[in-house]
C-alpha cells in the first residue's frame, strides 16, 4: 500500500477524533476506494475502522438515501427500511 509521507492529521467520521492520517483509513462511501480520480476520502481511526462489518453492502448506501427521514421517528425509519430489504430479497429469490 502507499504510504504519506506528510503528518496530516484527519477526522474520524465514527467517533469524531483528529488522529494523523497514517493511523487512519479511508473510507468511500461508494465502495471504490482505488478509482481515485477527483475524489476527496472520508477517514476512520484504526479502531473504529477495526469495529465495522466488512461484509459486502452492495446497494446499502443508496437504499439509505432512497429512504426519506424527513419527519420521522427511529421506528418508522427502521420499519421503512426492512420493508424495503424484504422486498428486494423476494425480488432477487424469485429470479
């Protein structure tokens, strides 16, 4: 992997601490980490990045943003949301 040589100093987008970008990861919330083209990389700290799932979530990011929060509460959300992956899965069974 490439290594910097700067001692720049980034965010954790999980729990909020500055710690220098070589004990950080990047993260890209549209799963393509290498296509690094004209794009600007959010970080998180080593162990917040050791806590994550990283299983596949293919679709994940979009289904998120399809759901509208606007107004509503933590239980409609989630039962917005698992309504929408059931049918998804039913979807793809059925193919």
């Amino acid at each position: 992997m490439w290594r910097r040589r700067d001692n720049e100093e980034v965010t954790c987008i999980a729990c909020g601490e500055s710690v220098p970008r070589s004990e950080a990861r990047e993260y890209d919330k549209h799963g393509d980490r290498w296509d690094r083209e004209d794009k600007a990389f959010e970080h998180l700290c080593k162990p917040c990045y050791r806590e994550l799932c990283h299983l596949p979530r293919s679709g994940l990011e979009t289904l998120l943003e399809d759901i509208d929060t606007g107004g509503r509460t933590r239980a409609e959300f989630l039962a917005e949301y698992v309504e929408l992956v059931e049918s998804d899965h039913e979807a793809e069974s059925s193919d």
